[in-house]
C-alpha cells in the first residue's frame, strides 16, 4: 500500500510519495526531471544498499554519482563542495536534477547544492532513514553545519518530489530508528494529541518495524508538516513550532561535536528540557512533565542532557541560534501536550533553572 500527500505551496507544490518499493519505481521519478541529466547525492553507507536501485529507475538518463562520507561531523563546507566538483566535471546545465538519496545529511547538503548550482537547480528527496522521511526530507530547509552552531549556513530550497520507501527502514540501525521516533513525537506533542496517545499505544509494534505503525507514522507526521509548511512556507511563524526541542538539542550537538549524539537524541533531550520549562512557566504540571520524559525514554532515547554541558555553554551556544530575533531568543513551549506556542517571553530565571537542572 502507498499514499501520496501534497505540499501545497501553489506554483511550487510538490509530492510526498510513501510506500514499500518506491525508490525503484522509475514513474515517481520522469514528471519532475526537467532535463536529461541527474546526479545522484549518497553515502557511503547507503551507496551499497540503494544507489544501483536508483540507477536503474533513471536508466536512459545522464546519471552521475557522488558518494560523501557518512555522518552529521561532515556535513561541512568542504565535504558539501564535492557535489559542485562532479557537477562541473560532468558539465552539467542548469536543467540539471539532483537525487538526494539517503539520511538528513544527504538530504540537507543535496537540496543546498541544488538552491546554489548555477543559481538554482531542482532536486529530489529519496529519504532513507526514518527522520529524513518524516521531518527532513519535507519543507525545503537545506544547509550545512558551521563549528559554532548546526544549521547555521542555508537556503530554503523545496524539492521537486518526496520519494519515501517505507522498505530502507530494514536495514537502518536501531539507534537510527529511535532518533527518528524524536521527530515524530514532536508533532504529537505540537499539534496532534490523539496522535501522541496513539504513539504511546504502539512504541512496542514501532520498535519492532511493525510495517503497517512505521507507514502510518510517517504519513501522519508528513500531513502534519505539510500543513504547517504551506501556512507558514520561510518560519516567519507557526513554521517555527517545528522546532520543538531543537535549540536545547542543536546546543547539546554543537558542544559534543557533531556526529556523537544523533540529531534524534539531542532532540528527545530538548523535548524534555522544554516541557520542564513549560512547567515552570506555570503551563504543565510535573506530572505531564513525568509523561513526557517517559514517553520519550520509551522510545529508547536520552531524557538527561550530557554531564559536560553546564547551564553557561548551554546559553552561549543557544546565543547563536537561527530562532534568535533582535538579540532575544525564541523558544517553543508547550501549553499542553498537543498544543505549543513560540515565545520570546521567557523568564531568564526560569529558563537557567531548567538549564541547571538539565546540567545537574
């Protein structure tokens, strides 16, 4: 079974194909390829698993392949301009496609190569791990990561199409799997509570790779993100509840360095971080504060922040986050589980007890 949602942004509006096989499938390709040369953007990891798959759905196209380095502690300048080498080696044009197959560091370096090749490029997202397929696979945010803050050098740049084959799940690592569960919370606990009790229900059936809970998390949290997309395309608002967790968790990755929390675990800790604030804040009660670091924890990743972190770093790296506005900082909170807000009115008492707790 395979489902097919739209990004609706007019003009620019694009699919989200989910289903078992689809990466194969050389249909879900052809309407978005505006020329007849592709390249395909991968790593190492996934190069042996799916790169041939590809290759044959794009047969009677100019295909070239690059194969990056697998990890978030590459995502940089340097690696990133490897794509740029192969394409001018390869002469390609600026009706030229790219094919991001793999994880959110793929994807993220892909689509900004695309928003910069001779001024703009398309691309298509072949997202393989299961945080690429519910979050970052969709909404065109691309970039790559600066030592003193993740994310920090991008473009939003939309893919042409969101091809998600449900069947990469099979041979992503456990750990990986978690990570994604982080993302997929997230939109429960921003906007969908029915969900967030659905996912308590079934974190059992999605650790084990139920086939049928993994297609419909996916597809739930892609409607979920699509909507908020299209009502809110560049994060002038609503876009930026997506964020949930994410500034306390892009603090925790920049300071361990990049590659040794994933971007799930360091998420699940900012989850956390925020309901406690949310709690001091005098919106949650301790004991939603319990249910939410439990339900984080039952999806087998971190709820405590790492040791080295003090309260002091923690601010110095959330200084210099994207969501800072006129020097004040943004955070996302929940006044309910189901139900968040951004806000720039955070007590900095409040907010250094929650970081002393978290570095305690």
């Amino acid at each position: 079974m395979s489902w097919s949602l739209t990004v609706a942004l007019g003009a620019r509006a694009y699919p989200i194909h989910i289903g078992s096989g689809l990466l194969s499938d050389p249909d879900l390709y052809r309407p978005h390829l505006l020329g007849s040369q592709v390249m395909i953007v991968t790593n190492e990891t996934v190069a042996p698993l799916y790169l041939e798959a590809v290759r044959a759905a794009l047969e009677g196209y100019h295909v070239g392949e690059v194969v990056l380095p697998d990890g978030e502690q590459y995502k940089t300048m340097e690696v990133w301009n490897r794509i740029f080498d192969a394409l001018l080696q390869a002469r390609f044009g600026r009706d030229c496609t790219l094919v991001a197959l793999g994880g959110g560091v793929v994807g993220d370096m892909t689509g900004f190569a695309a928003a910069c090749y001779q001024r703009g490029v398309g691309f298509i997202q072949v997202p393989t791990t299961l945080l690429a397929q519910v979050d970052s696979s969709v909404g065109g945010k691309t970039g790559i990561n600066h030592p003193s803050g993740k994310n920090m050098i991008g473009a939003f740049h939309q893919p042409r199409a969101v091809i998600a084959d449900t069947s990469t799940l099979a041979t992503l690592p456990q750990r990986e799997l978690s990570a994604g569960l982080a993302e997929v919370l997230k939109y429960g606990l921003i906007r969908d509570a029915t969900f967030l009790s659905w996912l308590e229900t079934h974190m059992a059936e999605l650790l084990a790779r139920d086939a049928d809970a993994l297609a419909y998390i996916i597809r739930r949290s892609c409607e979920i993100k699509a909507e908020i997309v299209a009502e809110d395309e560049l994060e002038a608002g609503q876009r930026a509840l997506l964020n949930l967790g994410h500034t306390f968790g892009h603090a925790i990755e920049t300071a361990t360095g990049y590659g040794n929390w994933l971007h799930g675990e360091a998420v699940g800790v900012g989850i956390c971080m925020a309901a406690d604030l949310s709690a001091r804040m005098g919106w949650l009660t301790d004991v939603d504060v319990d249910w939410v670091r439990r339900l984080v924890a039952s999806a087998g990743l971190p709820v405590a922040a790492p040791n080295e972190l003090s309260a002091d770093r923690f601010l110095e790296l959330m200084a210099v986050d994207k969501k800072v506005q006129d020097g004040r900082l943004r955070l996302v909170l929940l006044q309910h589980p189901g139900d968040a807000l951004v806000t720039g009115d955070v007590d900095p008492h409040l907010l250094r007890a929650t970081l002393d707790a978290a570095a305690s």
